[in-house]
C-alpha cells in the first residue's frame, strides 16, 4: 500500500511529520510511503504549484495524506501558478468529489467550542459536502447590462448522476453511523435545490433503514448553533457545504482539531487537516499536529480498510487530551512535536 505524503508550505511540514511518526510507530505491514513537493514549495523548486512528478505519485498511490499549501510569497503570482492550484488539481484531476467532515467534540475540549459546553458535548456528525460541481463550476464571468451596469455571474447547476453519487456517499455514511441523514437544500427558491431534493429522495428507496430529512440551508446555519446533537449524518452541495462544514468546525473547538477526507468513487482518497498553512505560526513548533493525525486515521478507516488502526489512533488521541495535552490554540503550551509524543506516548 502505498502512500502519496504532500507536506506542501507552512505548517504543511510540521504536522505531516507528526502523522508519519504515528503511522511509522503502528507498524502496518505493507505500507510504504513517497513524498512530493506541492504548493508554494513545489512552486519555487519547479515552476508550478502541482509539478508532474507530484501529480503522477498521487495517481499511482492508494491514499493521500497532504499538509497545506499556501505561502504569502506567491501572493502576486497569476492564478494558475497560487499554490492553492495544487489542491484544487487533485481534487479535479483525481475526480475527488465527496469530501467528508467529521465533528466530533472530545469531552476534554468543551470549554474550547464556540458554544455552551453543554450545546457543544452533543456533537458528533459528519459533513458530506459535494464537490466537484455547483455555482463553483458552472458558467461564470462578467459581462455588461443592457443599461450599462457591469455584471457578475455564476451559474448554479447540478445534473441528476451528480445528486445521485453524493446522496450515495450520504447513505453510506448514515449506515455506518446512526442511520440519521439530513439532506440540506434551498428547495423553497431554488431549481437545483428541488432536483436536488427529489433525487435524494429517490436514492432513498435503496436505503430503508436511514431516516431521511429535509432541511433548508438557513435553517440548518441555525440548528447547528441552536441543537447541534440533532445530526448524525449532513449531505449538501459544494456551496452550502463550504459554509456549514466551516461553522460546525468552530462549533468543536480550534480549527487544529479538525480531519476530512475527499473521495472518488472507489474510495480512493486524499485526506487533510481542513486547516491552511498558517504562515503567521509556521516554524515556530506551534501548530497542533492532530487534525493532521485525525486525517491520518481517517486515510486507514476509509481507503486502507484498517478500521482497527484507525480506532487505535482515535484513542490515543482521546486519551493525549485526557492527559493533559494542549498546544496553543487549545489554550496550551505544548509544541508540535510534543504533541505528537503525547499521542505516541498514548498508542
Ligand atoms: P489557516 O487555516 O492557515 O489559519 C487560520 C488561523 O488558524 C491562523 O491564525 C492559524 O495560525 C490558525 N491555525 C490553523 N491551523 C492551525 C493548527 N494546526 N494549529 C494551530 N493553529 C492553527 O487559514 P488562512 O490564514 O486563511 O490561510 C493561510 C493560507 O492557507 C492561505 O494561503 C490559504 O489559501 C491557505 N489554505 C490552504 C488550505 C489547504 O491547503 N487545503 C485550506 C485553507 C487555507
């Protein structure tokens, strides 16, 4: 098996290191592991933010685990040339179209929620967001009125095979949860929302066990304030997914915390901390390595099918914080590498 590593800029480095240390200390057999250069790195070694080389390895592996990218150095770069291209490359060239965010609280970290410790305990869903298509991809430009006045437009479409293997994506996740699957849409106002709407449910009559509902994108910005514990299982498109996965993000605490993984449909997948580079702490051993851990655990469980490792990882997270572990975004004063001995220490 092997394993595409993409550390990319900032702190990309830094916490891909932890995740390989962790991994290495499990000892799986047959996982073997190759590196490449992506982002602002790879950008200022070749020329291009997604070289062929790097590109070429995450094809030929059976997972991704990728840092982040983005390096303020490469702000005035054209377009195509921004580190961020890398991401977006993989997830277009690799046809990544289901990403996968969990969030769950670790009962150590109520206090680090956004919301009221007892509101925040409650949460434990998964974020099953389209995307490969939307008002992201569809036609889109400028152009001028008939009276003048510039306008922008993007167009929001999705066809019904698009609907239909993410509302899959949703199901199957349900089932392997609570079997509670809240599809979230803007049916009352949109086309693409009711086409949308009728194709989950019509995917649903493969799922009889899920518990299927409805539920319009304002509200559901509501409900994940007011009563998150109520979601099991979120399935949306690419725009409200972008919006809702981030808010339920801060709803568990810091950013540092948070995996997800992007799956084609074979269940090949590139998993990332959902945290960028953050240039202002890179190489100062700040960065909390266990969103990146998380993902790695998640790479195991989804690609790999070693739930039994990820599991282990999982605890150890759990039993890290119970010990006391804490880097500075959760109010701690442990480095990076330190926090991965933590983990290590809790295998
Ligand atoms: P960011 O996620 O990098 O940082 C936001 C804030 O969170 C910063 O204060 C940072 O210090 C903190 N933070 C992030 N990860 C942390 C961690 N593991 N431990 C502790 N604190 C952490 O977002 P940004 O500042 O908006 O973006 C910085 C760069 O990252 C930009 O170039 C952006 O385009 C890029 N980015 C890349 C990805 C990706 O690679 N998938 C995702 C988001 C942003």
């Amino acid at each position: 098996m092997l394993i595409a590593l993409l550390p990319g800029d900032g702190i990309g480095p830094e916490v891909i290191t932890q995740a390989r240390r962790v991994l290495d200390a499990l000892h799986i057999d047959g996982l073997v592991f190759e590196e490449a250069l992506v982002g602002g790195a790879a950008y200022k070694a070749t020329g291009h933010p997604l070289p062929a080389e790097a590109l070429a390895l995450a094809k030929r592996a059976d997972a991704i685990l990728f840092g982040a990218v983005g390096d303020p150095d490469c702000d005035a770069l054209e377009r195509h040339l921004r580190p961020e291209q890398a991401i977006l490359g993989l997830r277009k060239e690799l046809s990544l179209f289901a990403n996968l965010r969990p969030a769950t609280l670790f009962p150590e970290l109520a206090d680090a929620s956004a919301l009221r410790p007892e509101v925040a305990s409650q949460i434990d869903m998964v974020i099953v967001r389209e995307l490969n298509g939307d008002v992201y991809f569809g036609e889109k430009g400028m152009r001028m009125t008939a009276n003048g006045k510039r306008e922008g437009y993007d167009i929001m479409s999705y066809d019904e095979d698009e609907v239909r293997r993410i509302a899959r994506v949703g199901f199957e996740t349900a089932m392997a949860r609570g079997k509670k699957l809240c599809s979230v849409d803007k049916a009352n106002v949109l086309e693409t929302s009711q086409l949308w709407r009728d194709v989950v449910i019509e995917t649903h009559a493969d799922y009889p066990e899920v518990t299927l509902m409805h539920m319009y994108v304002d509200n559901c910005a509501m409900q994940l304030v007011r009563n998150p514990g109520q979601f099991d299982v979120i399935v949306t498109g690419n725009l409200f997914g972008d919006i809702l996965s981030d808010q339920a993000s801060m709803c568990v605490g810091s950013i540092g915390m948070l995996p997800s993984a992007s799956l084609d449909s074979d269940q090949k997948g590139l998993y990332e901390p959902i945290h960028g580079s953050a240039p202002d702490i890179a190489g100062q051993g700040k960065a909390n390595p266990l969103a990146t851990i998380l993902s790695a655990a998640m790479m195991l469980r989804y690609s790999l099918n070693l739930p039994e490792y990820a599991d282990r990882i999982e605890a150890a997270v759990a039993k890290a914080l119970a010990a006391g572990a804490r880097s500075p975004d959760l109010g701690g004063t442990c480095t990076t590498a330190e926090m991965g001995d933590a983990v290590l220490a809790a295998l």
